[in-house]
C-alpha cells in the first residue's frame, strides 16, 4: 500500500472543470503554464488515485494566476460542481435525507467526503465550538497542506463551498501547526 499522498482523480478533474469559471484567459494561461499536468489529469481514469502533486501543481497555477481569493473562489465553486457528481452526491443526499441541510450537517459530514477524496494525507474531524461555528482539524496532515499557502487557502475555499452547499455563507480561516503535523480550519457562518 501507498503511504504517498494521493486523491481522487475525479476531484481533480472538477477542480479542472471548474477553471473554466475564471474565464477564458486564465484558462487559456493555465493550459499553456501546466500542460503536462493538464495532460495527466485529462488521461486519469475517475476512480484512479493520483499523486497529490497533480492538483498541488493545478492549484499553484490558479493561485499564481488569480491570487488567493480568486484560488479561494475558484475551490468553492469546484466543490459545489464536485457534489453534483456521482462521487459525492451519493453522500450529500444521504446527509440530507437523514439529517436535513444546513451548514453544521453538512460540516459534521465532512469527513466521509474527506475519505472518498483523499488518501494518506491526514484523518478529518469535525468539532462543533458553537451555533454557528465548527472546526476542521486534519491529524497527521502531510504534504502541501503542511507547506503550501496556496493549497491551504484552497481547501479553505473549499469549505466555503461546504457552508454554501448548507444554505449559509460563511468564512474559513486555517491554522498550520507543522510541528504537530495539524491543520485546523475554523469555519464561521
């Protein structure tokens, strides 16, 4: 078995897809900046697992382009194409239908999302603080969400799109302890 971090191929392709909503000249930048990774997200089966690296290097690229809250944006509106395909809708309309939808149902589900789309990169938990505030700590976190902002703004982004999926917006902030090998996202609405 793999201890390198990996995920999803099917994520990532969303992730792709969803560089089309940063328009036409940021997309047409970020194919002529990555085409190799462009090409081997492209030929990735959906179920594949990829190395981690592949949407580090999609990810870097969209930062380098649109900043940090365009990376932000472009991460929440990926996860809210992602959930609509057939790796994660299964798992919202589970959590809705038993649970209802807001966004603390939505947050305390992450982790079961968390497995289907990462491997080897750290175990999710959701801690509830408050009404309207929840925590995301990944335990055992590696690679680029120890070492790389632009990831991490991502994933934050991504959790705004998990607080939108709940009918709410909100805020995320993240906190990197590398020495404990944590990441915690504060998540706000």
């Amino acid at each position: 078995m793999s201890t390198q971090p990996r995920m999803r191929a099917s994520y990532i392709k969303d992730n792709l897809a969803a560089v089309a909503a940063c328009g036409p000249r940021v997309q047409e930048q970020l194919y002529a900046a990555i085409p190799d990774t462009i090409a081997e997200i492209q030929s990735a089966a959906r179920v594949d697992w990829l190395p981690i690296g592949v949407d580090v290097a999609l990810t870097r690229a969209v930062c380098e382009l649109t900043g940090i809250s365009g990376v932000r944006d472009w991460s929440r509106r990926a996860f809210l194409c992602a959930v609509e395909g057939p790796m994660l809708r299964p798992i919202v309309r589970a959590v809705v239908s038993l649970f209802g939808l807001s966004p603390a149902t939505v947050l305390r589900r992450a982790p079961m999302g968390w497995q289907q789309i990462y491997q080897d990169c750290g175990l999710l938990v959701a801690v509830p603080l408050a009404q309207n505030h929840m925590r995301l700590r990944v335990e055992g976190a590696r690679g680029p969400f120890l070492e790389n902002q632009c990831y991490v703004e991502g994933t934050c982004g991504t959790f705004e799109g998990v607080v939108d999926l709940g009918g709410a917006r909100g805020t995320v902030e993240a906190h990197v302890d590398v020495a404990a090998k944590r990441v915690e996202f504060d998540v706000l609405w």
